[in-house]
C-alpha cells in the first residue's frame, strides 16, 4: 500500500471544489458586480447627458451610435471596455489564482494533499480562463440587455458608414466579436498566470500582466517599428470591430487570433514547466 | 534564472555581431561626367549633358539603364532610384536633358531631332563602356524608364533607335496635342483621338498634321496645365514645387518670355495660349514630340504605368500608346496606379518594383523575375484592420480589354432637359482638379474639392444602385445639346452616396467637349466619352452625370450664351473588366505558422521539463576510490526499533549516527567509526537491504546511485527513511547537508535545533515541496517526489496554517478534502474537529480567528484522514498551556495506534515529554538521533537535578554557555 486508499491523481482538486474556492472571495464578487454594473452606469450616463444636437458627421463614431439599439449599445459598451477594463478583469482572475493561493500558505497543503503540479496547474488554469470568460461575456450580455431595455431592440447602425444591419443578422457577429474578445484576451490570461506561477504577491501578479500589457500598447505607438508591432500581442486587440463591418473581414482576427495563441501557448507552457520544477517556498 | 538571462544576453549579442558584421550590398557610387553631344536637324548643335553613371556595384558587366528625369527636374531627382536600381545589378546613366539642370541647350520638346539624338548618343556611350552589357558591337543591351517628360523620352528614343531593348514609360503622354487640347466629343463625323484607332497607324515618315483629327482642332484648352507645363516658374515636379529647386540666378529677359524653350515653342505656345484654340502649327510641333506617331516602330517589350489621378494626362494616353505599341506586335503591359500628375506617390515602391521586374525579365532575360501582368490596377483595399493603414490591392488581366472594358453594363439617367448658362467671361468657373496642386490640396485619397456653380449645370442621376458596381474604362453617354453656335461643355461623372455626404469626383477627372451646333438645325447630339477611371459605386450609391458651361483648369469662352441639355439616350454605358481579380493574398503564412509553431515549443519545453530534476547540485567531490559522484552511508541510521527490538550492534551510548562519507569535511569513513560514535546495526529490521552499515565499501554500490539504485527498493514499512539529503541555498550555502536518519512506525520523533538547522527545509522536502539537491527521502518505502503519490500517506503542518481567509473553517477542512480526491467517509471530519475545538467559530470565516485558532484548525487539517505519518511543524505555538498539554496527549495517542508523529519544536520541555525519539540537527547536519531516554540518559548530571533534554540539546549543538 504506498497510498492512502481512496487516493487517485486524477481525482484531486476537482474544477467543482475549485471554482468554489474561488467563487466565495471578494475580488471575484466585486469584479463580476462592478463588469455586470458597468451596462446600466453607461445607460444613466447617456439618459442623463444632453442629446447631441448634430448628427451630420461624415464619419460615425460608434459613440455616436451607442443610443441607436441595444445591439449598438452593446458594442460600444464593449469597445470601451475591452481595451483595459476587461484586461485588468482576466489578469485578475488568472494572475490572482496562484499567487493568492502561495500567499494564504495553501499551496503548500494542496501540493502535499497531493495534487500534482500539472494537475493544480491544470485545473486552477481551466477555472480561471472560465471565470475569465464569464467576466468577458457578461459584460456585453448585460450591456445587450440594459441597451435593450433603455433603447430598444433596433437593427444595428454600422460605425463609418452609418448602415443599418437586421439585428437577427447581427447576433451571430455579435458572437463573433465576443468570441474574439476571448481569444484576444488569452494572451493576457497566459502572461498572468506565468507571472501568478512565479510570485507570491498576487497583485504582483496582476500589476505584472497588466503593467507589461501597457508597455506593448505604448510599443505600439511606435510608429518606427514598423511591422514589426503587428507582432505585439496588444496590436490586433480591437479587430474585432471587423465583424460589425457589412461585410465580415477575418484577416485582421486571424492574424490577432495567430498572434494571441502564440502567445499564450509559449506562455503557458512556459508556466508548466517553471510550477513543475519550482521550490515551494512560500 | 540567471542562466536564462545569460542564454538571452548572448543570444543579442551574437545578433547584434552578425547585424553588423554580415556584409552588406555594395553601394552604387555615381561618377559623374559631361557627354557631349551633336544634334539639331542638320546634326550641327554641340550640347553639353550633365551625366552620373551608376556602374554595377558587383562588377562585371549588367545591362544599362537610361533614368530620364520629368519635366523641370534634373539628373539629381533620379538620383535615389538609380542609386536603387544599380544595386540590383544594373549600369545606371542619369543625364539633365537639354536645357534642364546644368545642361546646355534649349528644351525642345523631347523632339526627334533634339532631345532623341541626345540619348541616341548616350546609348553609344554606354556601349562603349567596360561595364556594359553588349548585345552586339555599339549595341549595349539598354532600358529606359522615367516619368511624364521622362516617359515620353523613353517612348520617342526607344521608336527612334533599335537598340533599346525595354522601356516603362510612366505617366506620359500619347499625343501632346490631344493632352492640351482635349475634345472628348465624337461627334456623329469625328472621333475622339483616344476613341480613334491607333492600331493603323501612319507611317512615321507621313505628316502628323495631315490625319489631325478634328478632336484636337476643336480641343478645349486645357490652360492652367500649359501654364504650368510651359512656364519656366513652376515644375510638374509637384515635389520640386515645395522646395529643393535649383535658383539659376537672376533671369534674362528672354529667359523671363520663354525660359530655356527654344524660341519657336515659345512662340508658338504664346499664340496658342492668347487664342485657347489649336492652331495647325502648334498641332505640327507638338505632335512631333508625340510617341503615338512612332509608337508602331517600337519594338521593346514596353510596360506603360500610367497614374488615376492625372488631369495632364490622363489614362486615355497610356491606352493609345498601348493599342500602337502592341499593334505592332510588341508585348505591352499596362498598370494604373494610384498617383499621377494630380499627386499621390504612395505607390513608388510598388512602382519601383513593377519596374524592376520588367526589366529583370527583359533586360537579364531572368525567367524567374515576377510576372507583369497585362493589365494591372490598383485599388482601395480599405483600411488593414489593425494598422489602420490604407491598403492597396493589385487586381490583375491577363490581357487589356481597353477603354471601352470587356464587358457593359447600362445604367439609366434621368433627367429633363435644363437650361444651363456661360457667365461672361468664363467666372466664376466651376472646380473640378486644381492642376499641380490638387494632390496637395486634397491630400492623397480624399475626394478633392469640386464645386459646381448654380446655374451653369445640367444634372442627371440614376436610381440608387442595387448591386455595387466596379467601373473600369471610359464611360459614354449621349446628350443633346440645344442652342446656338458652338458649347464648350464639361461633363463629369459623380458618385452620390446620400444627402448628407458631398459627392465624389472620382479621381477628380472631367471630360471637355465641345459641341458644334450646326446653323439652322438648333441642337446636336454628341457621345461623351466620360473619363477614364477605375471606381466602385457601392449598392446604394446613385450615378450623377453633371454638364457644367465651366471648369477652372480649362480655357473656356468669355461671351454669355445659354444652352440646353438633355439625354438623348437614357443610358450611360459602363465598361466594366470582369477578368480583374486581385491575387489572391490569402491569409499571410504566419498565421497558421506562428501558432503551429508556438504549440510545437510548447511541447518541447514541457515534454523536456519532464523529468524531475535532481540533477542542479551534485554531491561534494568524493575523494575516495568509490569514483566521483557517489554517495556513501558510512552509517546507517540506527534503527532502534519501537518496540525495544535487540539492537545487537549498537554501541554503548546507543547513538545511531547517520552521516555522508565523502563530505567536504574529509572525514572517512573508517574516521567516523573511530571517533567512537556507534554505528549500529539493526537486526530487528527484517527486509532491510543492508545491515551492516559499518562495511563503507560494501555498500558503496548500492548507495551509489541514490536516485537509481535504490528505486522501488525501499522498505514499505519504514514511514520515513532519509539518506543523504542536501540542499543548497541560493547562494551555495547549504540549507541541509547530507542528512541521514530514520524513522520507525509508532516512534513520536522530536526534530531538535536551533533556527537556521534545516529543520523546515527538511520537513519541505519530505512534503515534495522543493527538490533535494542530493539524496532522497522515502516514506513508506516511495521516494518523495513533487506530488509523489505516497504524499497521501502523510499529514502536513509545516510553517504556519494555509486556509482561505474568506472561508469558514468547515468550509476549509471540507474543501480542502475534496481537493484530495478521496471519499468523504474517509475523512474522519469529527475526529479532526474535536482536535480543533473551535466550537461555533468553525462557520465564521477564518480570517476572524486568532492565531491559536487557526493552529489548532491546521493541525486538525492535518489530521484529516488519520494519515500514517503525521509531520507537524511548531505545533504548540500560540496554544496556551491547557491546549498544549492535549495537543501532546493527542500526539502520543496518535502513534499508539501504530501512526508515525514527527514533531519540530523549540520548547524543549514539551519535546522530552511527548516524544519517543529526537534527532538533533545543527547546520543542517545531524548532531545526534535515538529515543530520549537514552539521550538523557547519556548526560552527565548536574545542578543537582536530572538530566534535561535542554542540557543535552545545547551540549550537542556546541552552544553551552
């Protein structure tokens, strides 16, 4: 008998118990009730500001637009959000897992329970890109709501030229946008929870991803380098605005899909294999 | 850590080496030369060129290039682009043509008898130079490319002499007449010199006046180009006119009248631009400086890049040289690209590469260069989503359908007729292109100004649009024109979006007409073939043909007349090229690579971070014969078995003392035996491997190799078994150093030493939790490896409690079980709650708990599963006296069951009163191991009282005071 009976590597540290761990802790709560706030914040902010007086612009802003439908509202609640607001929301929840756990001592108990180390990895990883995915989700899911209840369900007005699309034809793009969203964020989650895997301070860990995500935006303001920012992983962040186009423009997700799963696989695997031969020390 | 960082460091700096050691191209230096030339109908004119020629930077021999500069430029504007060609493997000879730059003589128009017979004796001078490719004796192999003037030099030279062997014209003209005299009328008589074919082309020996189409007679004076063209202020050099001209000094005043014209254009030119009309002798002149009356003698493969945006010349006159050219047989490709005359040089790499392919292919005879296509056109791309960039696309033909398009399509008009006015004298004039300036004006895509004047236009317009629409040509309409005399009438083509956006002008592009109303009859009909342009209506967008009295860029009549237009025919006529299609570009290679790419490193760097390393710090050099790298036991740990078992071999003291062989201190083997420290032998051991731990050598090979020799091997009875542990702090110092001892089941063993012995770093180490360095630890026989199955066997409370501050304590120990996997049943939840005794503070969150409360929680998680060996960590801190003494109750009830309890602890007293056993660490060393009693046993007495492990502790450690 070399194990306690009942003791299986494949049964520790289940995604269930997991996600319960993580769901009760304030961080958590106050992201997803500040993400699931934002939607109505937008709507009192619009109710309540002056109507624009003038709608002859050449050019549509999807600001503009955010008081035409629910779905415009949407998209503009996510175009706003989706440059930080969401990234902090992911470095978050995969940078904090880890590092939070080394920084209550628990994951020294959980290592000597044991669950073996790819396998807490593996199974912190899941929950938190989960949790990450909801953040991402609801956030636009809301904002559908509360722009469809203060604004009404409209067809779609396209930011540029200003043309109408049915709503019916626009929910498969609006899944599309927010599937982009996921997976432009991936490479977000991945530098986090490299970082999540080294540190014991998880706001180390998220100040890390968060402060090396600002770094690449203000890279890519630098026009020098060419074609060579196509490269960093914030550059294609907002091609998602490509699915609203009338006509639907893959090339830009595609590359920024190429680029943020790069990223992540080289990070994560990165993180696999520090955790793997690292000194628990904390 | 710092390996990587030094792996990354030398990676840059063998990059950084090789960037800036890897040999570059070599550079192309110029020398520069005054050729001097003979020309003049009679060949009497002596001229002096400024020439620069570029020999090939490799060396050896390379076919020659002619750059010819535009109109007011010099042999400097080339400057860049031979410097760029020549590196390419090309002989590049830059020259100022007559009466340009530091030069000689007078401009004459790119004239047969002038400016051709000047570079006909340039191509005599390549041919004599060493590093020119000859086709034949004085028959260099020799291109020729060049913009507007420059262009036009190419055409006349490449006609007037053979040896030309490729040329790419670029924005140049057909017919000069046409170009500053356009009529783009076909009357029912007549045709339009763009419409007319040029395919049966006269005999170049025959007088250009003699077939002047009645287009250019009647042409409509396009001044503010001539102005331009002609003046000696500005250049069509749009970039010279910002600066970076030449200043020549002070004017004479013949050079203030005509510049360095020859002063028959110059006359010439002043008369026409008093008249705005054409005369037979100005039609004469600039006819002879026209290529499409030689075009039909060219016989070099000719690739005519001609620019959208070009009011001077504009696409009709790459068309007509096109169809000569290629009506004599000779391979013509043609490319509309986005720039012209009226500005835009955005595609001047494209340009320069079209251009280098063209010759790669026709001069170097490469058949790998990149394809020409027949027909290429360059068009808005849009935005690339994420630089935000225009991009430009390259759709392509394999063959040019013309003007006219391959296919049609009609759109309706409609519209009444509508009287329109000419103000006197021609002003306010409607806008269409700002020549020379428009470019700058507009910037490079934007649509550009244009202003129709009230009451001087006729407007007509389509339905909205159901289909896009990708216009590719010439469109015609036929309108009809009612009133008196002659109508100088300009007529555009709009592209209408909605109301709240202004219409575009594509490219900016009108088309003059000018219509002849027959006396007596009141009206007549024309075909207006609209400008040629390259434009996509978008679906929804509505077609606007607009007939203005005006525009500012052409010479129009200063008596008032009214007119009326209508449609004689509803229908615009569309040319439409179906066969363009842009190459497909596809997504770029990288984006399926890279994340292929990423996934295979991935791969690598987990499956090579597989194997569990102990591999970071050797053993200390062995300097016994044993070879290095091996790890002796000198001495087995003394098993003083629980139940008393014979301990045949202990020595008196019955101090079992484990320690490495081989270690730094040098101490051998045979040394430690002297030293009197008994080297017991368990007996009472059955199945151990070895017993007799004295014979050094004879265990040298099964210890050998710990990691290997040993695997599986251990005994399944003994909880806890280590040999050899060492591990290194950061900086080198060791943390533990080759420990070796053993634990039986039933014993409670007090782990002694001061702080800094090692003694967490140990109880680390048996959880999995950091490697050894060297050595190993077994628990039930299993080496402890991270996550090491046998973990489960184990009860852990080493530095401090662990829990989720945001839980209860319930909620904890029950998630902290689940996390174990193992069934609930198992888990003896009251047991290990009785021992926490928190009562109802279990379901408040732990972050409320005092330390004592959070200790006793830990322990009891530690308990949790009743696990066979039991490693507890300073478990009595923060625990008052009370607790303390059940806490050792607890303990000692705990191994009765036949449970192992290891327990470190500074409070000696505790120590001697729970437990069975102690081993003493100091430095990471063991110091001494065995059962209490006979710890105590051994001390010598004093004070007057017994023996206490705290006399004996700090004697052992050597911190007597």
């Amino acid at each position: 008998m070399t194990t306690a009976t009942g003791y299986a590597p494949h049964r520790t540290l289940p995604l269930r118990v997991e996600i319960v761990r993580q769901f009760k802790r304030r961080r958590t709560l106050g992201m997803f009730a500040l993400l699931l706030a934002l939607p109505w914040i937008l709507v009192i902010a619009f109710e309540v500001g002056p109507e624009p007086t003038t709608q002859a612009q050449s050019a549509l802003r999807l600001s503009d637009l955010a008081t035409e439908s629910g779905l415009n509202f949407a998209a503009f609640a996510l175009s706003v959000s989706a440059s930080f607001l969401l990234v902090v929301a992911v470095a978050l929840f995969c940078g904090d897992t880890v590092s939070s756990e080394a920084n209550w001592s628990s994951l020294r108990y959980l290592l000597a329970a044991p669950v073996p180390r790819d396998r807490l990895l593996r199974q912190k990883l899941i929950v938190a890109l989960g949790y990450s995915a909801a953040a991402v989700i609801c956030l636009p899911l809301m904002a559908l709501l509360a722009g469809t209840l203060a604004f009404g369900w409209d067809d779609i007005q396209v930011p540029g030229t200003g043309e109408v699309i049915p709503a019916f034809d626009m929910l498969p793009r609006f899944g599309i946008v927010i599937g982009y969203a996921l997976v432009s964020q991936l490479v977000v989650a991945a530098l986090a929870f490299l970082v999540s895997t080294m540190t014991d301070s998880p706001l180390g860990a998220v100040g890390g991803a968060v402060g090396l995500w600002i770094v690449c935006t203000i890279l890519q303001a630098v026009e020098a380098l060419g074609v060579l920012r196509e490269f960093l992983p914030t550059f294609w962040n907002n091609a998602w605005t490509d699915a609203l186009l009338p006509e639907l423009d893959w090339s830009g997700m595609a590359r920024g899909a190429s680029v943020s799963i790069t990223y992540a696989a080289i990070l994560l695997a990165v993180a696999f294999r520090r955790f793997r031969r690292k000194d628990v020390v904390s | 850590m710092k390996r990587v960082a030094a792996v990354v460091a030398v990676l840059a700096l063998i990059g950084v080496t090789t960037w800036l050691v890897w040999p570059s191209a070599p550079e192309a230096r110029g020398q520069d030369q005054q050729i001097t030339v003979v020309d003049g109908p009679a060949d009497d004119q002596r001229v002096e060129l400024d020439t620069t020629f570029f020999p090939p930077p490799g060396g050896g021999k390379a076919p020659a290039v002619l750059l010819a500069h535009g109109f007011g430029g010099s042999k400097q504007s080339m400057r860049d682009q031979a410097v760029r060609l020549a590196e390419q493997g090309y002989a590049v000879l830059t020259w100022s043509a007559r009466g340009f730059g530091r030069s000689t003589g007078q401009i004459a128009l790119n004239s047969p008898d002038y400016e051709v017979k000047d570079v006909k004796q340039l191509i005599d001078w390549l041919a004599k130079r060493p590093e020119v490719q000859l086709d034949a004796s004085n028959d260099p192999r020799v291109g020729m490319a060049g913009g507007s003037y420059g262009g036009a030099i190419a055409l006349m030279t490449a006609a007037h002499d053979q040896r030309v062997d490729a040329i790419v014209p670029q924005i140049t003209w057909s017919d000069l007449a046409d170009a500053l005299f356009p009529n783009a009328a076909a009357p029912p008589t007549g045709g339009t010199q763009a419409a007319q074919p040029t395919s049966e082309a006269q005999p170049a020996s025959s007088s250009p006046a003699a077939d002047q189409p009645a287009g250019v007679a009647s042409g409509v004076f396009k001044r503010m180009w001539a102005g331009i063209f002609f003046g000696q202020g500005v250049s069509l050099d749009t970039m010279s006119l910002l600066g970076g001209r030449e200043s020549v000094g002070p004017l004479t005043a013949e050079q203030a009248r005509c510049g360095r014209f020859m002063p028959a254009i110059c006359d010439i030119y002043q008369q026409v631009a008093k008249d705005g009309r054409a005369s037979p002798e100005a039609v004469e002149l600039l006819r002879k400086s026209s290529p499409i009356t030689v075009a039909g003698q060219i016989k070099a493969p000719t690739l005519l890049i001609q620019g959208q945006r070009d009011s001077l010349f504009p696409l009709g006159h790459a068309d007509a040289n096109a169809k000569a050219i290629a009506a004599a047989g000779t391979p013509v490709s043609l490319a509309w690209f986005d720039g012209g005359h009226d500005g835009g040089n955005g595609e001047a790499d494209w340009l320069f590469d079209q251009s280098a392919a063209w010759f790669a292919r026709h001069l170097k005879g490469e058949e790998s260069a990149p394809a020409v296509s027949a027909f290429t056109v360059t068009r808005d791309g849009g935005r690339d989503p994420g630089t935000r960039q225009r991009i430009r696309l390259h759709p392509e033909a394999d063959s040019y359908p013309g003007l006219a398009g391959s296919g049609t399509s009609t759109v309706e008009l409609s519209g009444p007729e509508q009287n329109i006015v000419n103000p006197p004298g021609g002003a306010p004039a409607s806008i269409s292109t700002v020549p020379g300036i428009g470019g700058l004006l507009g910037g490079q895509n934007s649509p550009g100004v244009s202003i129709d004047m009230p009451g001087q236009s006729a407007t007509f317009e389509s339905r909205p649009l159901t289909t896009p629409l990708q216009l590719t040509g010439s469109p015609t309409v036929k309108v009809k024109v009612s009133g008196k005399g002659e109508a100088t009438l300009f007529a555009k083509l709009y592209d209408v979006a909605d109301d709240a956006q202004p219409p575009t002008l594509p490219a900016g592009l009108v088309a003059p007409v000018r219509v002849t109303i027959p006396e007596g009859s009141g009206s007549a009909e024309a075909t207006i073939s609209l400008p040629a342009v390259d434009h996509r209506f978008a679906a929804g967008h509505r077609l606007r043909l607009v007939v203005t009295t005006t525009d500012m860029g052409y010479a129009t009549p200063v008596e008032p007349a009214t007119y009326q237009v209508s449609l004689a025919a509803n229908s615009l006529t569309v040319p439409t090229v179906g066969t363009l299609a842009a190459a497909p570009t596809g997504v770029a290679w990288w984006v399926w690579a890279m994340p292929l790419g990423a996934v295979v490193i991935a791969a690598i760097l987990l499956a090579t971070g597989r194997t569990t390393s102990r591999t970071r710090l050797r053993p200390a050099p062995v300097t016994s014969s044993d070879g290095p790298g091996v790890t002796k036991l000198t001495a087995e740990v003394n098993g003083t078995t629980a139940g008393g078992g014979s301990s045949a071999g202990a020595a008196d003291d019955g101090l079992a003392v484990g320690t490495k062989s081989g270690d730094v201190n040098g101490v051998s083997a045979a040394g430690v035996a002297d030293d009197g420290l008994a080297v017991g032998t368990d007996a009472g051991m059955p199945g151990r491997p070895t017993s007799a731990s004295g014979d050094v050598n004879g265990r040298g090979a099964d210890t050998g190799d710990a990691s290997g020799g040993y695997t599986g091997a251990g005994d399944a009875d003994v909880p806890l078994e280590i040999s050899g542990l060492t591990k290194a702090y950061r900086n080198g110092e060791l943390a533990v150093d080759g420990l070796s001892f053993r634990v039986e089941r039933g014993q409670v063993l007090g782990l002694l030493g001061p702080n800094g012995a090692g003694k967490t770093t140990t109880m680390r180490m048996m959880m999995g939790l950091i490697h050894p360095d060297a050595g190993e630890i077994r628990i039930f026989g299993e080496r402890v490896t991270p996550g090491a199955p046998v973990l489960s066997r184990l009860g852990s409370f080493v530095e401090g409690p662990g829990f989720l501050p945001h839980l209860s304590g319930r909620d904890n120990i029950q998630l902290y079980w689940a996390a174990t996997g193992r069934p609930k049943a198992d888990a003896h939840f009251d047991e290990a709650l009785e021992i926490a005794n928190l009562g109802k503070a279990l379901d408040r969150a732990v972050r409320t708990y005092s330390q004592g409360m959070r200790q006793r929680l830990a322990i009891a998680q530690a308990m949790l599963g009743l696990p066979d060996l039991l490693v507890l960590d300073e478990p009595t801190n923060g625990l008052d006296p009370p607790q303390i003494r059940e806490m050792r109750e607890v303990l000692k009830r705990y191994a009765r069951d036949g449970r192992t309890v290891i327990v470190s602890s500074h409070m000696l007293a505790e120590v001697e009163q729970a437990c069975s056993h102690v081993v003493v660490m100091r430095r990471g060393r063991l110091v001494s191991t065995g059962p209490v009693s006979t710890l105590l046993g051994s001390a010598a007495v004093t004070n007057g009282h017994g023996p206490r492990l705290e006399d004996v502790f700090l004697d052992l450690i050597g911190d007597k005071t």
